[in-house]
C-alpha cells in the first residue's frame, strides 16, 4: 500500500511505473538512511580526532610549561 494526498492505494491500483516509482523510492530511502548513518559516524570520528589533537597540544603545553 501506499498513500499519496492521504489517499491509500494498494498495489493492483497502480501502473507498472507506478509500480518501478515506488520501488525506487524505497530504494532511495533506504540509501538515504545509509548515508545518514554515515555521516553520524564520520561526525563521531572528527570528534575523537579533534580530542586526540587538543589532547596532544596539551601535553606539548605541558612540556613547554615545565
């Protein structure tokens, strides 16, 4: 089933494009959901590479203050 303008069709209601538009819809919501996936991890990862940066201008501060 699928609703469009909250009218619900069943699949025998649709063309066969209808049909393939539907299907590659699905397909790029899927896509869509991988590649937001994705970015949350690459935000995760520049998060642990600006913590190691900040932690190694530290130590060097560190050293410096010694």
């Amino acid at each position: 089933m699928i609703t469009i303008d909250e009218v619900t069709y069943t699949e025998d209601e649709l063309s066969d494009i209808s049909k393939l538009h539907v299907t590659r819809i699905n397909e790029l919501r899927g896509q869509a959901t991988q590649l937001q996936m994705q970015i949350e991890e690459m935000n995760v990862l520049i998060s642990a590479y600006a913590n190691a940066i900040r932690e190694s201008v530290q130590e060097v501060e560190e050293l410096v203050n010694e």
